[in-house]
C-alpha cells in the first residue's frame, strides 16, 4: 500500500469532495434510520432490499439509463414486497430469503450482458463513489435530504410503534401508514448505500452504527446522536483514508464502523459491570 | 372529592349495547349489555381465550363487533381516544430496547405527535408529575429492560394516566407480580379512580388482589357471561350455570377461589 504525498493528497481532497458530502449526509442518514432498523429488527430486510436495488441499478446500466433511478426502483419494489408480504417477523425473513439471492441472481446477469467497462460492474457491489458523476452525487445529496427531513417529522410516532406497539395503536398512531413510510425512506437510503458502498456492504452504514451506539446507551436522544456520529465518521473516514492510498474505500469504511462498534461492546461490557 | 361527593355523571363512560364478538365459527360472547359509569371498577374475569382481551379492544375500537356497539363518552369508540388510558398485556421488554423508564411515560404524553423531536418543558413537567404519581421516580432513568416486573407496570400505569383518562382499560396489570406488587399497583390504580372518578376495567385471572376494589363482575365463560356485584356472580349456582357444570366456590379469610371450573384444568390458575 502507498500513500501520497500531503499535496498531491490535498488535490485529490479536491476532486473528490462532492463525494466526501454526499458519504457525510449518508453516514448521518444511515446512522438514523439505522436506529430504526434496530429497533424494528429489520437488520435482514435491509440486506434484501440492497440486493434488489442491486439488480435495479445494474439493468439501468445495462439499459443506459441512470443508475441512481434504477437502484431506487429496485429498492422501492424490494420495500413494499416486504413491507405488504412480511407483517410478521417470520413471514418477512422467509420472504426476504427468497428475494435475496433471486435479486442478486438478476444483477449478476445484468452484468454479464453489460459490455461496458469491468470496474464499474462491481462497483455496485463493493462500492464506487468515487467513479460516481456529479449530477448523480446531487441526486444521492438530495435524496438523503428528504429522507433525513422526512425522518425527524414522524420521529416521535415512529419511535412509539416500534417500541410500544398496541399502545400506540390504541393512542391513534397510524401504523400501517407509519410502516408504509418507513419501508419507502428505508429503500431510499439503501438505494443511496448501494452508489457509495455497495450492495453488499450497507449493512455497515445501515446497522452497525446503530447497534454499536446501542451497546453504550438506552438514552432515545443519546442513540441516535452517537449512532449519527459513528456512520458519519466512518463514511467520511473511509473516503479520506482511501484516498491517500491504492485500496477501494469500502474496506476503510466497513473497517471503521466495525472498530467502532468493537470499542462501544468493550465499554458497554465495562460499564454493565460496573453497575 | 371522592365519587360519590362529586356531581353524579349520568351518562355512562363506557357502554355496550348487544355486543357480540367471534372469530371463525367460535363465539366469544354475545348479547353483551355493559354500562360503565363514572369512578366504577369492574373486574372482567374469565379463563384464556375467552375474549378479555377481544373485549378490551371492542372498546379501543381496534376490534370491530360481529353484532352491536361500543359507546365511549356516548360516542362510537374508535382508535386514539384522547381520554381512554390503555396497560396492555404484560409481554417482556427485551433487555437493550432503548427506553429508560420515563421515556416510556414520555411516549404517552407525546408519542403520537408528529413533527421535529422536541421535548417541551411541559411534556417534561408532565412526565415527572406521572412518575411522582406512581411512585416511579428512583428508577424511572433506568432502561426498561432492567427494571422488574413491578417496575415496569408502575410506569405502564404512569404511561396509561398521561392524558388524565375518564375511563382506564387494564389487560392483566398484575400477571407475573408477586403478591406485594400486585398489592401496590392495583391500589395506585384504585387510588386514582377515588381521586379522580375514573372508571376502571380491570381483566384479571385472579380477583383476590382486587376483591376489595370491585363494585362489578363480568364473569366470561364458556360463551356466556354474567355481570353483577362479587357477591351475586361468585357463587356456586351461578357459576355452575355459567359453566355447565358443577363449581364451588370457597371463601375464607377474604379470599375467593373457584374449584372446579373447567379451564382450570388447562392452566395453574385459580379463577377468582
Ligand atoms: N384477530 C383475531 N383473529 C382470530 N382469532 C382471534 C383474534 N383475536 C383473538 N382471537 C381468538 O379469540 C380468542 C380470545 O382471545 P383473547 O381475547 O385474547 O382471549 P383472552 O384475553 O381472554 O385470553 C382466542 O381463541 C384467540 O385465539
Ligand atoms: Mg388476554
């Protein structure tokens, strides 16, 4: 591995900074709505999901049409499958695990037909960012805007029929609107994932923020706040330690993430025993 | 001012007119006539799956009746009633679910309202009247998973308060409590219907806890039901019609047990 040095390394800060905003909106994003995931145990789905947005982005590469749309299609469509077919937790994973490998199945022949370029192949795999264009960063920026926007608006409800499911239906929480919009915010943000880290590896955006913030906590303020910060360091880490070097950003930003969640099990641990 | 110092209310809180409920070809009950006034504690007592909590939920209006009405404040109950506090069947908070114990009360202040995640002074002040009121406040910034069994139930008490209901539906408020807590929470629960005339529908497997606190029986068994004070639903005749079958029922030292029911051959318990 080599490293550039500090001035080189500035003008590639340079080029590369559209990316390195998109990555920090989609850590705090992904940090968010991470504590969702958890809390509605939708870890799994959110690995479906990607697979799909997956199979959408790489036939709009075959296509030639924009790829960011195609990953949302494919998104949204995985979203509602789930959200209509799997109310219940052990419908849901059987019909995630039947989407899964059929999602990545179709992208991986979508790609075998594409006569385009390799390194753009499995970049919606293992992550591209840095190859993706600017109106495109654009498009992510803002998507991850409106879901951000849209998330800090149903918060409170949200967070009641996750947690406290029969007596916030009772208090006249909508639930089955409530789920309806989470399941589309939740396709957005893994179709957003899938242009930055890849298909395979948005979990670390979408989950292990949020898990690593809730082996330190059980504040509802504290944990989206740390799992906020953990996404966002380790997207906008990963970008900038895989610029000074030759390796792919995915692997710093997984790494990162992981390492966080590490320490917070560490003092998490510490902490139960010292109580 | 105790109930019955206060202006008689005349309409009842709570009624149902010809309620009947099933689900496939079985029968919960049916014909059902129930008036709940004003500051009354009713008991409804019954084996599992005879439709207590169907029942509950009749009057939430989270379960359509087959045949009938539910009225609340004379209005048809539907979802989200301002005025109706809710302590649903107890089930296991997981140990890691981010909530500590005032943020569960908080959720009943101010849960169902959407927009920016900000808590007021007054949702705060209203959270810490709640927790003050149920004797809550030592462990009320503890996650909820760590906290006992009666812990938990004192805030799901606190939580069910938060809008100062007119009627409170509690759905086994003391299952798996020992004896003392099952004493202290139904007391918090009868000290706020003397203090502030709410009415109380309280299902329960085992009346002795309550016995002191009840003014009315909804006894389901079987299809049928019986309402009436404990005196004229807990005895052996008319238990035994209501189960077809040969039941008594001892008293000693204040207590009630029922022997012979049928369901309570399908779980430990004692009815009433
Ligand atoms: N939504 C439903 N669909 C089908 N059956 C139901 C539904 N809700 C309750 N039941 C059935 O109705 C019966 C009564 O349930 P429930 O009201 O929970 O009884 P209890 O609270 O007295 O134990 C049970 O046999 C249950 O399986
Ligand atoms: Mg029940």
């Amino acid at each position: 591995m080599t490293f550039v040095d500090p001035a080189t390394y500035l003008q590639l800060l340079g080029l590369v900074q559209n990316s390195i905003i998109a990555a920090a909106v989609l850590g705090i994003v992904g940090g968010l709505i991470g504590v969702f995931v958890m809390q509605r145990d939708m870890a799994f789905a959110v690995h479906g999901i990607s697979e799909l947005s997956f199979a959408g982005a790489a036939a709009a590469l075959l296509l030639g049409i924009n790829v960011v749309a195609g990953s949302i299609v494919g998104s949204l469509i995985a979203a509602a499958l789930i959200g209509v077919l799997g109310a219940k937790a052990r419908d849901r994973n059987s019909i995630i695990g039947v989407l899964m490998p059929f999602g990545l199945g179709l992208g991986i022949l979508f790609l075998a037909l594409y006569p385009g370029r390799s390194g753009n192949k499995f970049g919606l795999l293992t992550g591209q960012i840095i190859s993706v264009d600017l109106p495109q960063l654009g498009l992510l920026i803002a998507i991850s805007i409106v879901v951000l926007v849209s998330l800090l608006v149903v918060w409170r409800p949200l967070t009641f029929d996750s947690l406290d499911p029969e007596v916030a239906s009772a208090r006249g929480v909508p639930s089955r609107a409530l789920s309806f919009v989470f399941m589309t915010l939740l396709g957005l943000t893994v179709a957003v994932s899938v242009q930055i880290i890849g298909a395979l590896l948005v979990l670390a955006l979408l989950v292990t923020p949020a898990a690593a913030a809730l082996r330190v906590s059980s504040s509802p303020v504290l944990v989206p706040v740390l799992s906020m910060i953990f996404g966002f360091v380790s997207a906008v880490g990963g970008i900038l330690l895989a610029i000074g070097g030759s390796l792919p950003i995915s692997p710093y930003i997984t790494t990162i993430s992981f390492a966080i969640y590490l320490v917070c099990r560490l003092v998490g641990s510490r902490a139960k025993v010292a109580r | 001012m105790t109930p019955s110092e206060a202006l008689p209310d005349p309409a009842p809180v709570l009624s149902i007119r010809g309620g009947a409920l099933g689900f496939g070809d079985r029968a919960l009950w049916s014909g059902l006539d129930l008036d709940v006034s004003q500051g009354e504690f009713i008991a409804v007592l019954g084996g599992n799956g005879t439709g207590k909590t169907s029942l509950l939920r009749a009057m939430l209006g989270e379960q359509k009746l087959d045949s009938g009405e539910v009225l609340v404040d004379g209005h048809p109950a539907h979802r989200g009633h301002r005025r109706m506090g809710y302590i649903p069947q107890q089930k296991i908070v997981a140990p890691g679910t981010p909530l500590r114990g005032r943020d569960l009360v908080m959720l009943g202040v101010n849960g169902q309202r959407f927009g920016p995640p900000i808590t007021t002074r007054d949702d705060r002040a209203a959270v810490d009247a709640l927790l003050t009121a149920v004797g809550a406040e030592t462990f009320a910034d503890r996650p909820l998973g760590s906290l006992s069994g009666g812990e938990q139930q004192r805030l799901r008490v606190a939580q069910a308060l938060a809008d100062d209901p007119k009627l409170l539906l509690c759905d086994e408020p003391l299952m798996s409590l020992d004896l003392q807590h099952q004493r202290a929470v139904s007391e918090l629960i009868d000290r706020r219907r003397q203090q502030h005339g709410t009415a109380v529908v309280f299902v329960t497997h085992d009346i002795n806890p309550v016995l002191s606190m009840v003014d009315r029986v909804l006894y389901l068994a079987q299809g049928r039901f019986t309402i009436g004070t404990p005196d004229e639903v807990l005895r052996d005749d008319v238990l035994s019609r209501l189960y077809g079958t040969p039941v008594e029922v001892f008293r000693s030292r204040g207590r009630v047990v029922v022997v012979g029911a049928p369901e309570a051959e399908h779980h430990h318990e004692v009815i009433a």
